[in-house]
C-alpha cells in the first residue's frame, strides 16, 4: 500500500481571522483583488462569539473566553504572510488544516498548537487516532490553569451594545476624541463596522469627507458584481488590506441615517488620504466639512490624483479659467451692493466691475411659494425674507470699504443671464461670503464632484453653514421669519401730500439711498417710516443724465453736458448710504424738496462746489444759501465743468492771509455734556460769574411773574424759557414740536430734553441778548469709530478725563459753521484725544493743514502704537479697510 502523499505547503497573507481556530488566508494581488480560502484549525474547537441578529438568525453572545481567543489569534497573526497546509476537505467545500509563522513547516510555528498550549481552543479528542501532541499540550494547559482552564467564565463574556438608541447623543458625549477600535468588517472602501473600545459598541462608520464606489446590493441584500461600479472592488480591496481587524482609533464627528461618519487615527497614516491619492475615492461637500483638521489635506490628495488621472480620473479634464493673471486678483472699492451676492467694485483704474460672491445662494422663494397676485407689485428686496437683512448686512459692512477679489471661476452667460465673475471676497482677514453664511443670510450651492467651478475656500463656506444651521440663524430659523411692509409714497401723490407736513416737521430725517437717477434725484427708504419715495435736491439746477424715454416705449432721452458727470459725483457720495434729509416742499408729482446730508456735508453744496450744478433762485430763502454762493464763487474761480468756459469781470479784491501756524491759545472749561455722537458743549470758566448772575435774575423774574401755563406756543427754532427737572426755569432752544412734547436745549449747559409745552414760557427780552453759555465743540483731527460698542467706550473715556473737571480748549479750526478743539486735562497737560487714540477707541481724521503737522505727526504715532497692541479698535487688525470688528463669523 502506497504512504499518503505529505499535504502541499501553500503561502499566503492572513486577511482575517473569524475566531480562534478560523482564520481567512488570501494571495498576492494581480491585477485586481487576489483570491481567498478560509482554512479551519484541524482537531480544535474555540469558543464561539457574539452574533447580532440578522433576518435569519438571532442574536447569540459569547462563549466563555470566545472574545479573548478570537483576539490572542489576531493579534499573532492579522496581515502576517503564514505557511498552511489543507489535510481535510468537506463535500461543502470546508478545508482543515494547520497554519504556520516561519519560513517552512518543519521549523515554523504551529499556530494550532500555540492556541491549545495557551488555553483558548479545545481539543477534538474523538477525531484524533493513537497520540497526538495535542492532547498533551492541552493536558498541561489545563494542569496550569491557562485561558479558559482559569475559570471565572462569567468574567470572559462580553457585554455587545449592538445598536445605538441615541446616535447625536452618542456623538455630543464623544466629544471630538480618539475613541480605540477593531475593524471588524470592510462594506465598501470608505465605509467600516467596528467594535469600540472598551464598551463594546458595534457601529458603521462612514469615513468623513470621501466616498469610494460601491457594489450594488441584490435582493437578498447580498454585493452584486454584476452591478459594481468602477474600481468598487479595489476600493474595498485596498482598505481591507490596510485596516480590517486592525487596531485603530476612531473620532466620531457626526451622524447620517443610521451611520456614524468620523476620521480613522491609524499609525501608517490618513487612510482618507490615501484612498483620495491613489484615486480610489473622491471628496464629498456633504461631510468634508466636518473632517477633524480640516478638509485642506483631503482636497489636496484629490488634486494630485486628478492631475495624474489615475482610476476615477482617468477621464477628467480640468477646467481652466477663462480670464488673464493680471485679472484674476484685484482691489477695489465697493460702490454698490446688488440684492444679497454680487457686488459693483470700483477698481483701480476707475472702472466699475460687477462680481458675484462664489457659491453662495441669497435667499430666495421657496419652490413651494404660491403664485403671486395679479397686480401686486412684487419687490424682491423687501418681499422675499431675510434677502433684505442680507443686502444690508453687506451694505453696512461693505460700502465705501476697499475689498480684495480674488476670481474663482467664470459661469457663462445662459438662460438670458448674462456670464458672471464669481469671485472669493475679502476685507481685511474676513472672507465676505463666510461671513454671510455664517449669520444665515445666504446658503451654500452643491455641486456635481466633478465640478471643479466652485469657490476656492468652498469648505469653509460648508462648515459655516453647518453652524449657522446648528445654531437657527438667519434663513434656517423657520419660526421667526422676518416680514417688511414699505409703503412706496412716491407713486401716490395722494399718500405724499399727507405725508410732508410730518416730514416738515420732523427736521432731519435719516434714510438710506436705494438708487440714483440723476445727480439732484434719488430714491429713498425712509427706516422709522418703512417707506419709500423720491426726493429732489433744493436750491440748485442740475443737468440731466442720459435716461430712458417716458411712457415706457423703449430708447433713451440724451443727457445735458456735465449730466453723467454729476450722475457719477451723486452716486459715488451717497448710492447705499445712511444720509439725512431736510424736507422742504413738494412738487406736483408727489416728488419730496429739500437738503440732503451726508457725513455732514450737504450734497448741493458739493455739487455747486464740483461746477456740476448751479445755485437756484429758491435757494435764497434757504439757510444754506450763503454756503451755496461761496461754493459756486469757489467753482467758478476754478473754472470747474459747467464753468470751464466762464468769464467773470475784473474787480478788485482784497485776498486774506492764510493762516500758516497753528495758533496755541488754550483757555480754562467746564465740560458739560458729551453727547452719543461724541459732541460736547462747554462754559468757559471766565464766564462763571455772569452766568450765575444772569441765572440769578432769571429765577428771581419768573418767581416775581410766574408764567401763565399754556399761554405759550412753541415753535421749531424759538429761543424760549423751560422748567428743568428740577424745578427752575433755563434758557432753552426749541429744536422739534410733537404734539404736545417739545424737545428743547438748554443753551448755557448743552444738555438735551423732551419736556411738555406747558413748562415752557416766552423769554423775557432782556434774557435774549447774552449770547449762549455753553459752546458746541468738537475734537480736532479725530473721529469714532463706526462700531457702536467701541463708540460706548470712547465716550465713557472722554466723559472721564473732562467731566467734572476744569480743562484747558484751544481752538483749532472751524468746519461749516462748527468749532474743532484741542482739549488738554488741566491738571497733567495730557491731550484727551491723544489718549483715546492711544487706547485705540478713535481714529485719526487727518488734515493737509501744514499748521498741523506736527500735531498729526503725534496723534499718527499713538495710533499705530494701538494698532501695534491690537487695541479696542485694532483688535482684529487693521480698521481703516473695515472698521466693523465683528464683521464675519465667530472662529
């Protein structure tokens, strides 16, 4: 009888193990993934592990010491090259053997063996014949109580949490840390089940920010690899390779349905990374942005695969902008906001560019919104929600401010839109398009993954929007959708002529300029009011811009000479911004007349100034007529615009002297009030006495000849008598008249106050000549800020360093009509204006004077010495560009 023939000797790499006397041996690959047999130890049985439920079958839990066997192989063997030898084979297929760690079977290590002499898999006694070392190997493990001869079974079970009730909970308490794992399966490529550590909690965990291609399932929920798609099987393959049965730690980031997504931490290195790099994968928007450290190193691995087309890439082609080097990057001043994401830039040459936010979306009507009414006219700014608060968000941030563009991509012109130029927007350090999705008054738009035609920082503006979703900001609170009713005045002249009395009435009036349709006529949202209407520069004569044809028939009228100039002049002063205006009359179609102010400057006086307008006849009965005459003598000597061709006769005139040096006179006072926009009124100490005494007289007459309540009717501009809180009479100037409340201000002590008509009287006239008592002054060669949160510091610093105290005021300038001062303490000498610059709450407001170089020189230094501390102001860097601190989302 022939000897049996010795089993072959096979090699391979240990994929995985399935318990302690199971294990998965697969080839080398070659060409795709390599081929598999699952080897069973011969003449051993291990304690069996836990199962979760399926379909078919229920749940079932750990044999005694199953878990500690399954584990004492893996880790002798996982991902390791063994020898095995296959003595059995079932008619179902199953092979029995032996495995082995070393170069040959003769002096290689018995896996088999190993695992009975340490105790954790049982000998089959009945299927061995004569002696077999096996059963003296587990006679003495038995002898030394090893593996599950120890006993305590109850101790060697585990506790498997197979589902998880709570998954955000779940997350909350992870808490962002490394949490220790064992893969236990490979779905796909981008996608494990793991046991986490020490609990036991079996979970699916998607790996954040990449997808890999998958097998379709067939009906009995099984891989179909005739419905695969492309390099699915190598996706899975190389993961598998790399981390099935590994130890890993996992960081769970966040949840979708019923998996888990997070980072794997794995020794080697970002397994992501890898996949991404070898073109295994592609990033996804939806989860990128929560990837632990960021996102940068997932796009950056894409790139490179992409750029060698390798496997998912083999046919990509990159897009390439359509637009030169020198104009991909450019500065320039924002101009006009257009609705909640395009912007008009003045750019450096002086030419104008419309550029759109990169992947932001305003917001808009819902899909869902009903058909509008016949007949109602829709206005998108103020009917759709939140579309208004973001125009404004921007608008207060943006106009006026220098911006840096940087072009992202060209979307060419379709749909009867035009091509737009989609551009990264910052000012200063904050990207302008993050921050509008921060606040929630824009969206993200997605893309298909191989669309390359997105915003450079697209995952910022992801994890921005996550926030903001999280936190119910903006377009995402649902509950408190804001609604604007605005009443559009200047299409009824019925609603005008009932509405100008109030506006006559109310004297300055603030509003905001929401378009330009010649250099002398603007349309304007009246906020307190939510109105809009037309409002018309009094007390000059304007030229034309070209404009469309009345009547709605199409074509354009032509423009006057120096209309488009002054068209231009208009819009860059006031188009978008906060202005005040005076109301003086109307005309016949419902147009308001009056002064419009911006920064303090009245924009006819600016327009005379320019020689783009000329001075009215009406403007004669105006207070403002001295400053339009001066103007247009100034316009006129220049021979600006409408002057260029202006011959005046010769006369004599005597030509002043200019002051060439600063005049140092300071001189001792009381400051009395510093009011919110940083005025202040002061009494020269000098004039304490004949102030005390006029006061003196003035209780002594109204005690002698108490006034008659009532007998007295205020009005706008009166020079009259109010009782103060205290029960004395004061010298008061009326500045508003509503209904019966009269807001007046005591002209010897600054102060302001809203009193009731009857505790005010008629002055007698022998109070009337002493002019006032208390001056109006402003600091020179400085400004607040903008921001009303630095605006309460500075005035609560000045207030301390010149209230109830004497200090000394010199005189610097005067500025239409109003005194500009350097205020020094008393006691120390120090300049008040110099020590708020130097604790940066506010800014230099240079002139070109040569009398105050030095003077700006000092105020300069302090402060850059601010900026250099980040103070107040400078907290966030350079404010010149953008004085809005808070401008963007909180990092």
């Amino acid at each position: 009888m022939a000897a049996p023939q010795p089993p072959q000797v096979c090699r391979g790499i240990v994929k995985q193990v399935l318990s302690g006397d199971a294990v998965i041996v697969r080839g080398q690959p070659k060409g795709g993934p390599p081929p598999e047999r699952q080897i069973n130890f011969s003449n051993v049985v291990a304690p069996r592990t836990a199962r979760r439920a399926t379909a078919n079958a229920p749940e079932t839990v750990d044999e005694p010491y199953g878990w500690e066997s399954r584990e004492h192989l893996r880790k002798k063997v996982i991902g390791k090259e063994v020898l095995f030898t296959v003595e059995t084979k079932t008619p179902t297929g199953r092979e029995y053997g032996a495995i082995y760690l070393g170069k040959d079977v003769a002096t290689g290590e018995n896996v088999t063996e190993t695992m009975v002499a340490d105790g954790l898999v049982s000998v089959r006694r009945e299927s061995i014949r004569g002696e077999s070392r096996l059963v003296d190997l587990e006679e003495a493990a038995r002898t030394q109580s090893k593996g599950k001869w120890a006993g305590s079974d109850a101790k060697h079970v585990r506790n498997v949490k197979w589902t998880c009730e709570n998954m955000r909970s779940f997350v909350d308490k992870a808490r962002g840390k490394p949490i220790d794992a064992i893969v236990e399966h490979v779905r796909d490529g981008s996608t494990i089940r793991c046991f986490l550590l020490p609990d036991f909690h079996y979970i699916t965990l998607m790996i954040s920010g990449i997808r890999c291609p998958m097998n379709k399932l067939d009906s009995e929920g099984k891989p179909d690899k005739s419905n695969s798609e492309p390099f699915a099987d190598e996706a899975r393959f190389y993961t598998e390779s790399r981390l099935l049965q590994r130890d890993i730690q996992v960081i769970l980031e966040t949840f979708n349905n019923n998996n888990f997504v997070g980072s794997i931490i794995h020794p080697n290195g970002n397994i992501a990374e890898a996949l991404l790099r070898e073109g295994f994968a592609r990033c996804v928007d939806w989860s990128i942005a929560t990837v632990t450290g960021g996102p940068e190193k997932l796009r950056s691995s894409e790139k490179q695969a992409k750029e060698k087309q390798l496997r998912l890439w083999t046919d990509y082609k990159p897009t390439s902008l359509s637009i030169a080097d020198k104009d991909k990057e450019f500065t320039g001043k924002v101009v006009e906001v257009v609705n909640g994401d395009a912007l008009v830039v003045k750019r450096q040459d002086g030419t104008n560019k419309k550029i759109f936010l990169s992947s932001v979306r305003p917001p808009r009507l819902p899909d869902s919104e009903t058909p509008r009414p016949p007949g109602k006219n829709f206005r998108p700014l103020y009917d759709i929600p939140w579309l208004f608060e973001a125009r404004e968000f921007l608008r207060k941030k943006l106009i006026g401010q220098k911006v840096q563009a940087t072009v992202d991509y060209i979307q060419p012109a379709q749909n009867n839109f035009p091509e737009k130029t989609c551009c990264t927007v910052r000012i200063g350090d904050v990207n302008v398009g993050e921050a509008m999705v921060s606040k929630g008054y824009a969206t993200v738009i997605r893309y298909r993954q191989d669309d390359d035609q997105r915003a450079s920082c697209y995952d910022d503006l992801l994890s921005a929007e996550a926030k903001a979703i999280k936190s119910l900001k903006g377009i995402h609170n649902k509950k408190e959708t804001p609604i604007h009713r605005v009443a559009d005045i200047s299409s009824d002249v019925g609603k005008a002529k009932g509405f100008l009395p109030f506006l006559q009435r109310a004297g300055r009036t603030e509003g905001v300029v929401e378009f330009v349709a010649s250099g002398s006529r603007v349309r304007l949202f009246i906020p307190r009011e939510t109105c809009l209407i037309t409002f018309l520069l009094g007390g000059i004569s304007c030229p034309r811009a070209t404009r469309p044809a009345p009547g709605g028939v199409g074509g354009t009228l032509p423009g006057e000479p120096y209309g488009e100039e002054a068209l231009a002049l208009t819009k860059s002063l006031v188009l978008q911004r906060e202005v005040e205006i005076e109301v003086d009359s109307m005309d016949k179609g419902g147009n308001f007349i009056g002064w419009l102010h911006v920064d303090n400057k009245n924009l006819s006086v600016l327009l005379v100034e320019e020689g783009l307008s000329t001075v009215h006849f009406t403007a004669e009965s105006s207070k403002f007529y001295h400053l339009l005459t001066t103007a247009q003598e100034s316009a006129k000597e220049k021979k600006l615009n409408v002057w260029a061709n202006f011959v005046e006769e010769e006369k004599d005139e005597k030509v002043e002297d200019t002051v060439s040096e600063r005049k140092v006179d300071y001189k001792p006072m009381l400051i009395t009030v510093v009011s919110r926009e940083g005025t202040l009124f002061g009494q020269y100490c000098s004039d304490g006495p004949a102030l005390e005494q006029m006061m003196e007289n003035l209780r002594s007459e109204f005690a002698n000849k108490p006034p008659l309540g009532g007998a007295y009717n205020p009005k706008r501009g009166d020079l009259c008598a109010a009782q103060f809180v205290d029960g004395l009479w004061y010298r008061a100037k009326v500045e508003k008249v509503t209904g019966s409340n009269v807001s007046v201000r005591y002209i010897d002590y600054g102060n302001k106050e809203v009193t009731q008509a009857v505790k005010c009287a008629s002055l007698p006239a022998s109070f009337s000549s002493p002019g006032a008592y208390a001056h109006e002054l402003h600091l020179a060669l400085v400004k607040l800020s903008k921001d009303d949160d630095y605006i309460e510091d500075a005035l609560t610093l000045l207030m301390s360093e010149t209230m109830e105290q004497e200090v000394l005021v010199n005189r610097e300038y005067r500025n239409q009509g109003q005194d500009f001062v350097n205020i020094q303490r008393a006691d120390t000498k120090a300049d008040v204006a110099r020590t708020l610059l130097v604790n940066g709450l506010l800014l230099l407001d240079e002139r070109k004077d040569k009398r105050f170089q030095s003077l700006v020189s000092d105020y300069r230094s302090a402060q850059e010495e601010a900026k250099r501390k980040h103070l107040n102001i400078w907290q966030y860097g350079d404010v010149t560009d953008d004085d809005a601190h808070e401008f963007g989302m909180e990092r």
